[in-house]
C-alpha cells in the first residue's frame, strides 16, 4: 500500500507522477478526487467519492487542486 495523501499536497510540483503505479485506490474520507490516469492524456473529476469507497482506477497523477476527498491511499 502507498499513502497517496502526502502525494497531493500543493507544496508538491504537479508534474510528479505516482510510482509504483497503484492498481486502485483506497478512499478513506470522501470528496471530490482530480486525477489522471495512466494512458489518459487529460484530467477525470470523481464526484462525491464515498469514505470507504476503492476506485478501480490506476491513477498516474492525483491533483491537489480539485481534490477534497484525504486519506487515500493506492493498493498495490
């Protein structure tokens, strides 16, 4: 598991790309998640993402802007 909280804070240059490069991700307080995926070539809006909820998504970026869900963490 990879805590991908710390990846998104804004002090962070946007431009750094998760590695390894999760599977899914872990939700653990809901919101809104700014990503982009591994072959995608723009940003995806998860809206109202529940706490809980895995996104069976593999996220090359998580953005800090757009993004109010926390504790997120990528599976392996």
């Amino acid at each position: 598991m990879l805590n991908l909280s710390a990846a998104i804070r804004p002090r962070l240059p946007a431009r750094k790309a998760i590695d390894p490069l999760p599977k899914a991700i872990f939700v653990g307080t809901g919101g809104n998640i700014t990503l982009r995926a591994a072959d995608g070539s723009a940003d995806v809006v998860f809206k109202n993402v529940a706490s809980g909820q895995i996104l069976d998504v593999r996220a090359r970026f998580i953005r800090a802007t757009g993004t109010t869900a926390a504790d997120i963490v990528g599976l392996a």
